[in-house]
C-alpha cells in the first residue's frame, strides 16, 4: 500500500509541477512575519517556507508584530522542529538550508505598530534588512511581508538609499488595518518603490467558496500531513489542520515563473498596476453618506485643546468592534491643538465606530462610515501617488472568488500547489 500511495503522489506531483513555470534564478528573499501573535496561519506558511528552503536564498526570518505577541523565539521554535525533521526531508532534497544558518539570520524586529509619522528607532530587525539590501548583487532583495510593515519602513527612513535594492510583496488586508501609519510613510515618501499589495487574492489560497478543485482545505491535513514527522504534529496544532496560510501566496509568487513580472499567472497570483492609493482626509465625524473602499487610509484630523504633551503621543481612541470583539486603534496629539489617527477598513461593512479620551474637552460623537467591497475605488483629493512598479488585486469582475477581489488568480493553482506540497509531506512518513 505505501509503495502504491508513493507511485500516486509521484504522479500528482508530475501533474502539478507540469503547471509550474521556471525561475529564471534562486530568488533572495527576506520574510518578514507577526508568526506567535493573533493569527496562527503564519505559523503554517513557516512550514511551507522551511519544507521549501531549496527554493530560495533567504537572507532574513524577521520578527515584526505589529499586533498581538508574535516573536523572534516563535520563529526559532519552528526551525527546531524543521531540524527534528530535516534528515528524512535531506533524503530527497540535499539542498534544503541548514537549521544553524536559519537561526543566523533570525531577527528580532519592532514590536507593537508605529506612531503617528510611522516610524521610531531602529531595531534589529530593521538594521537587517539594510544589511541584506546593501549586499552586492545582481538581483534584489524580495521583502515577503506577513505582518505589518514597521520594520520595512524604519529601514527605509534609515536608510533610503535601499529603495532601489528591495521589492516587496505584501499581504496587506488585515495587515494594513495594523500597519496603517507605517504603510502611508512608505506610500507617502517612496512612491518609487517597487511593491505588491495584496489586500484581498491571497484569501483565494483557503477559500471554499466556489472550490475550482478536488482540495478542500478542511480534509487536506488528514489526507497528507497526518503522520507526517514533527512538522507535521505540529501542523495540527493551528486551526486543527485545517489550511489557511494566507501568506502563502507570497512564497509561491517566488516559486513559479519569473518575479520580475506581476501582471503574468502565477501560483502566488496576477496583479495589475495601480497609480493611486486611496487616501482619505476627514475634519469631522462621518455619517452613513460618507464612503470609501475597503483598504483605504481613512484619517481623521480634529480641533481640541492645546495640550503639554509630545507631538505624535497617544492621548485617545477609535473603538471599533469586529467579531463581537471591540478593537481600540491609537489617535496622536499633532501638536497646536490638532489630533490625528489613520485607519484602515479591512472589509466591505457599515463601519460603526466611537472615540474616547481623558483629555478634558476632547469629547466627539459616534460614527459611520460605509466601505465599499472595490480596491482601490474612486480617486480621492488626498490620494497617495505612487510611481511606475506598483502593482495590486486584479479588478475583472470574473476573477472575484465570491466576494474576494482578484481570489480566482491564485485558487485556480491550489490544486497544483497543494498536490506538490504533499508529495513532501510523504518524505516524512
């Protein structure tokens, strides 16, 4: 019988590595992740990363947690069991990298989200990443972001020069709802950087919403992964198995055909350019007249009371409630009396939302503020320009996968994707 499963998977992963375009060179890359903090799928994605390490020349594992308490110690937890697994794995792949050099180039980045001008000091985290840009190459330096972008933009505020060096493909969606401060600098001070932002397709990679194959991301675990070493075990660990791994997409991107070209098919997606990232100024509360699409920057600039404190200091709060839970997002003192906070919404929704604050004479009514489900949607007055290598979701109406906004690029390949994965998998039973 395992002779015969053997055979089958090696017929799979014919099939699925027959769909997979070559690349034209090992690509360098640098990931970026809040892996340990509120969202397990990282942990997941760190799987498929270490189970794949041939594939890349990694130049940096960075911890940056922009929310929740993701850190560098989760990240080498993971190597650990990859170095528990790593001699069956070496078995049939003799290239894949060593846990001791993994652990070399493990980082701790910022914890927490940036203020208000979207950076502070150096961490690092950030200081690695210029180390890696700097390097003598003929090939950039791909930045994989899982996480919030604080650590990508103090390097960048640091060491500007490294624009040119860095491509950045970045899982934005949720992300960018933590990371709002940090990704309007970037978008803001670097609109000649080369980036992909991926605020909805990535979702395509777990989604059932139409399933385009015979993988469900439910069984899969216990179809291919169940016994399979202490990766695996391990595996089970998140969502009970079940596939998320939204940042996933940002590693297949690198695996299949060249890098160098969003707009083409790949398994981590197809993009298309964008000229503007939607930004929007409020003086006021909103109402339900007001809207906007999803991923936008929203700010809210008030009028209050001159206070002695710090520029770019919190001093009060936009609760918003989400799954029953209410999250609180951090407003700054501007100075002269004026306040400021910047907001991302993640989802198409009536958005409902007050402020709080202990400031005497700081008191505003409760708002509404209605997101669209269209990324990047209309043009607005204080929209971020960007420059010529930005690339984003596809637009076509046909490619949406339900709701989500270009999904149909990358859950078209999940077949093949997944089908290949499980062909390692196998090397560890």
């Amino acid at each position: 019988m395992r002779k015969l499963i053997l055979f089958l998977l090696s017929c799979m992963s014919f099939v699925a590595l027959a769909a997979q375009r070559p690349v034209p060179v090992k690509p360098r890359i640098l990931v970026s992740t809040d892996i340990g903090g509120s969202d397990p799928d990282d942990n997941q994605s760190m799987a498929h990363l270490l189970m794949y390490s041939d594939r890349f020349a990694i130049e940096g594992l960075v911890s940056s947690p922009s929310y929740g308490n993701g850190s560098k110690q989760e990240i080498l937890r993971m190597i650990d069991l990859y170095e528990k697994d790593l001699p069956k794995l070496k078995q049939r792949e003799s290239k894949l990298a060593t846990p001791q050099y993994l652990r070399s180039v493990t980082k701790q980045g910022k914890h927490g989200n940036a203020p208000y001008a979207g950076y502070t000091k150096a961490t690092e985290g950030s200081e690695w990443i210029i180390k890696c840009a700097k390097k003598k190459s003929t090939q950039p330096l791909w930045i994989l972001g899982w996480g919030g972008l604080e650590d990508v933009a103090q390097a960048l505020h640091d060491a500007p020069e490294i624009q040119s060096k860095i491509r950045v493909y970045w899982i934005g969606g949720p992300n960018k709802k933590w990371s709002a401060n940090s990704y309007a600098y970037i978008t803001k001070n670097f609109p000649s950087l080369w980036f992909i932002e991926v605020n909805a397709s990535y979702y395509g990679f777990f989604s059932n919403n139409n399933t385009l194959d015979s993988i469900k991301t439910t069984d899969y675990y216990d179809q291919y992964i169940q016994g399979a070493g202490h990766l695996g075990k391990d595996f089970r660990s998140y969502y009970k198995g079940e596939v998320k791994m939204g940042d996933t997409p940002s590693l297949l991107y690198m695996m299949d055909g060249d890098p160098n070209d969003p707009t083409r098919e790949s398994w981590g997606g197809s993009f298309e350019k964008f000229r503007y990232s939607p930004h929007v100024v409020f003086n006021r509360v909103t109402d339900v007249n007001d809207t906007v699409a999803f991923c936008s920057v929203v700010e809210f600039h008030f009028k209050g009371p001159s206070i002695n404190i710090p520029a770019d200091s919190i001093c009060f709060w936009m609760e918003t409630t989400y799954k029953n839970v209410v999250q609180k997002w951090p407003g700054y003192y501007l100075g002269n009396g004026e306040y400021g906070i910047k907001y991302a919404p993640k989802q198409a929704e009536v958005l409902s939302y007050n402020f709080s604050s202990d400031i005497e004479g700081f008191s505003l009514p409760q708002g509404k503020l209605v997101v669209t489900n269209l990324w990047p949607g209309k043009h607005n007055a204080d929209d971020y320009k960007l420059g010529d290598n930005w690339y984003t979701d596809k637009s076509d109406p046909q490619l949406y996968d339900g709701k989500i906004q270009g999904g149909k690029t990358i859950t078209k390949w999940r077949k093949d994707v997944l089908l290949d994965w499980a062909k390692r998998w196998q090397w560890l039973k």
